[in-house]
C-alpha cells in the first residue's frame, strides 16, 4: 500500500533571504561593470583600434554605467524566472551576451548600445529559462518512473 507522501512545510528565513537578495544585488552590480567594461572594450577593438579598447578610462565610464542595471536586472532575474538556474552559469552567459550585445548595438548605431546590451540580456536570460525548464522537466519525467 502506498501512502502518497506529504512535503514538509517550508521555511523562509527572512535573514536568508536578505543575504540573498543583497548578494545578489553586490554580485548583479559587479557583473554589470564587467559587462560595460568588456563591452566598451570590444566596441572600441572593432572601431578605434586596439589602443583605444585597453583605455581604463574608458572602462571605469562603461562600469559605472553597467553596476546600476546589473544591480537590478540580475536580482530580478535570479528571484524569478532563473530561480533554478546555477549562479556561475547565470553571471557567466548574461554578461558574456551583455557586453556582445552593447557592442554589436554601439557598432551598428552610436546611440544603440543601451538596446544591445538590455537585447543581449534578454536573450541570455530567455536561453536560460528554456534550458532550465526543460532540465526540469526532465528531472520531473524521471522522478515519475
């Protein structure tokens, strides 16, 4: 006889979930200087030469653009719809497609690379999702057998 099993109750500690959500603002604003940085570094490779992309100043501007939105973007990412993806994959790919997406925006339009980076964004967190659901969906068929 099989008796269907019960979950136990689940906790929330808010002091955890302060620490989360303040590290993922800390980790979400550093990621997004890197993505401004590697971005402006990459833009400026392609149109101004090699010299230009290794500029510090530079980067610092392009950082202190960045820190802000990944200080947004990346909790509500991480608090919702990438809940179940792992941490170092998710900083991984959104600042990987954030800063080819900023610099494949200001190369095209000057004036584009806000829309590239937010664009390259959304695609890395869209192909997360997917790949995320269909991990756990996987999961979930092989738990059924």
């Amino acid at each position: 006889m099989n008796l269907p099993t019960v979950p136990a109750e689940r906790r929330i500690s808010p002091a955890r979930v302060l620490a989360v959500a303040t590290g993922l603002v800390v980790g979400g604003a550093v990621a997004g200087a890197a993505a401004g940085a590697i971005g402006v570094a990459l833009w400026a490779a392609v149109t101004e030469g090699l010299r230009q992309a290794l500029d510090p100043g530079l980067w610092f501007l392009a950082a202190m653009v960045g820190a802000p939105f990944g200080a947004v973007l990346l909790p509500l990412a991480g608090f919702t719809a990438l809940r179940r993806v792992p941490l170092g994959r998710l900083l991984a790919s959104t600042v990987a497609a954030t800063a080819i997406g900023g610099a494949i925006g200001a190369t095209v339009n000057s004036n584009a690379w806000l829309v590239g980076a937010i664009a390259g964004f959304l695609v890395a967190t869209g192909w997360l999702w997917f790949r995320s659901r269909r991990t756990a969906a996987g999961d979930a068929a092989r738990v059924d057998r």
